[in-house]
C-alpha cells in the first residue's frame, strides 16, 4: 500500500529504453523545480552498487539490493527524480509518478548509434522498446494513475513533457500540504 506521509514532496521515475530522453528530461525537470535529479546509473559507478562490469552489453551489471539501500534515505525524504531504465526494483510505497518516454525506433536507432553502441545492445533496445517492455513494467509494477507514457522524439514534445510533469507537481504540492 503506498503511502506519501513522510514525503513533503514526491519521487518521481522517468524511465524508458536507453536513448529516449530520461538524462535530458531529468536535467531539465531538476532545473525548473528543484527536485534532485538522481542518476542511478551514477549511483551504481560511485557506491559499487554492482557485480561487475559486462564487456558484451558495455554495462555494469547492478547489484539491486546494493542500489536500493544505497538511495533508501534519499528515496524517503522524497524530491528525487529517479532516472533509469528499469522501475520495477523500487518499491511502491516510495514513488509518486512513472513517467515512460518512448521515441520512435528511427530516432532511438540514430540516437544510439550516435553512442557507439555494441550491435548486440543496439540491437536489443530496438526491439525492447518496439515491444514496449519498459512501458508493461510500469503498469505491471505501479497502480495505473499514475503512470504515464510520453513521446520524447523532438524538442517540443521534451518542452510539453517537462510542462506536463510541473502541472503535475504543482498539483501535488497542493493535494499534500
Ligand atoms: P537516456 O537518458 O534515456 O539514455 P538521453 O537524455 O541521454 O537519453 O538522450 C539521448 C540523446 O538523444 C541525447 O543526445 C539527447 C537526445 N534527445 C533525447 N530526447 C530528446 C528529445 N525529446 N528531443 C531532442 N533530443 C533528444
């Protein structure tokens, strides 16, 4: 059962396949409300949240339980903008909004190549977002409200998005005072 009672304000996840936009949205979401923007592929590097690094995939591989007890305090005191490309680890009691960016696959596939991706992981997160597997883990992990799915293939729809997700909040500072 979620509950908000500890949190003066809210987390929330913006995920999506490797590529859609979740850093820039972040960045810019952080910039204009003042949520911190929680990078866990950053926390994974700089608190050793992992089993070691995946030469094929370029990855670290994650060490969940690590990771959670790395942001827990965090995650309680509420305010964060969580950026990755999986939700379903984070317990339900903690987040507030799931925000799902999708882009379409030509948009994503330039986007990655750009990154100089393994074929395999190119590969791989095509099809996982042609399939939108991170989308059905949203709605598999959260309540329905609140998870929302957003286009994220250009400038204006990033510009919508991050007004989207303010009206939100201002919404949510009102229902929680
Ligand atoms: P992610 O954090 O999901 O891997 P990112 O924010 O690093 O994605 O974006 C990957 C690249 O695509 C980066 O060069 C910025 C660009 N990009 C992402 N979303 C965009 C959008 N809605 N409009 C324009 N460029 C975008």
């Amino acid at each position: 059962m979620a509950t908000t009672s500890t949190r003066k304000l809210p987390n929330i996840i913006i995920t999506g396949t490797p590529g859609v936009g979740k850093t820039s949205h972040c960045e810019a979401l952080a910039e204009r409300s003042g949520l911190k923007h929680m990078s866990v592929n950053q926390v994974v590097k700089d608190k050793q949240c992992h089993e070691g690094w995946d030469e094929e995939y370029q990855s670290w591989v994650v060490d969940e339980d690590k990771l959670l007890d790395a942001i827990e305090d965090e995650a309680k005191q509420g305010g964060c903008i969580i950026d990755w490309h999986a939700c379903d680890l984070f317990p339900q009691s903690w987040i507030d909004l799931v925000v799902v960016l999708r882009a379409d696959s030509t948009t994503l596939y330039d986007r990655l190549k750009a990154r100089n991706y393994p074929e395999v992981k190119l590969q791989e997160n095509l099809d996982s977002e042609i399939m939108e597997v991170l989308l059905q883990e949203a709605r598999d992990s959260y309540d329905e409200e609140i998870v929302i799915e957003l286009q994220s293939n250009d400038t204006d729809e990033m510009e919508s998005n991050v007004d989207r997700i303010m009206g939100w909040l201002e919404q949510w500072k009102k229902d929680n005072e």
